[in-house]
C-alpha cells in the first residue's frame, strides 16, 4: 500500500477514514494501531499511536457522524415546517369562513405540524369539536354543512361539547 503523507505525518482524515473502515472489517483498537504502523510506518502516525489513539479516531468520527445526521435532520425539518406553514396559509381564510374541507386539512396540517416539533402530545392536543362550536357560534359554519361533511354522529358530538362547555 502507497503511503499517502502530508510533511511526513498521515493526514489525520486519512488515517481516522483507515481507522474507521479497519474498525468496520472487525478489526480491534490496537490490531488497527498496529496495522497502521506497519502500512505507514511509525513516523507517519503521531507519537506514541495506540489502540487507544485509534478509539479516539473512532470516537471523534462518530461525534462528527451524529453531529452531521442531527443538523441534516434539522434541516430536513425545518424545510417541512416551511412547507406545512405554505400549505396551511393557503387554506387558512377558506378554514376561517368556515368550508368544511379546508378547516379539516387545516387541522391535519396542524396535527402534522405538532407531530415534527414534538409537541403533540395529550396536553396540548387541540379538541376538534370545541373548533367546530366555536365556528358555529360565529355562524361561519351552520349544522347542517357538518352533517353534509361528517354526519349525524359527528354533529352530536359537538352539540355535546358545546353543552359541556357553556
């Protein structure tokens, strides 16, 4: 194997990338000091390299790894978070008026929201029938549109809630 040196000592991504795939094929810590030893010679690695050197490659790779996955997932989630926000601004004065439709994957979207952040959990969850009173008392929705939409059933049930809730 050719030796890949930078002003005589192993580039320290090469030599934790050899590390890193040594550990990879089964290799133990200090079977990889050594063998890194023997591929690039004692010079090339820093001074006195051993199997505890080569866990400290592994270590300071796989923090970089769990840094890396954790800010692409990060940034995976807020570009959801953008697309929920687009979504939901485009459906919000039709949920507002009160069209069934729309108010329903308003709250979807919403549900989806709360799940990516984390934050739905039972104390936060929003009841879906006091939403509906309140659109009824507003007179943007009527009880028949939540017959046509839901059924009988559903209109009950928030009947029941406004009653629970005065």
């Amino acid at each position: 194997m050719a030796r890949e040196l930078s002003d005589t000592k192993l580039n320290v991504n090469l030599r934790r990338r050899k590390v890193w795939e040594l550990r990879r094929f089964g290799f133990d810590y200090d079977e990889i000091a050594d063998k890194l030893r023997d591929d690039y010679g004692e010079d090339s690695l820093p001074p006195k390299y051993n199997g505890r050197s080569a866990y400290e490659d592994v270590s300071t790779l796989l923090r970089q790894f769990d840094n890396e996955l954790r800010e692409t997932a990060q940034e995976v989630a807020w570009i959801e978070l953008d697309r929920f926000d687009e979504l939901l601004a485009g459906i919000w004065e039709r949920a507002r008026d009160g069209d069934l439709a729309a108010v329903s994957k308003a709250l979807e979207i919403s549900r989806e929201r709360r799940k990516l952040l984390g934050i739905d959990n039972d104390s936060l969850k929003v009841d879906w029938r006091i939403e509906l009173v309140e659109l009824l008392d507003s007179g943007k929705l009527r009880p028949e549109e939540i017959v046509a939409e839901f059924g009988e059933e559903v209109l009950a049930q928030v009947l029941k809630a406004k009653d629970e809730n005065g």
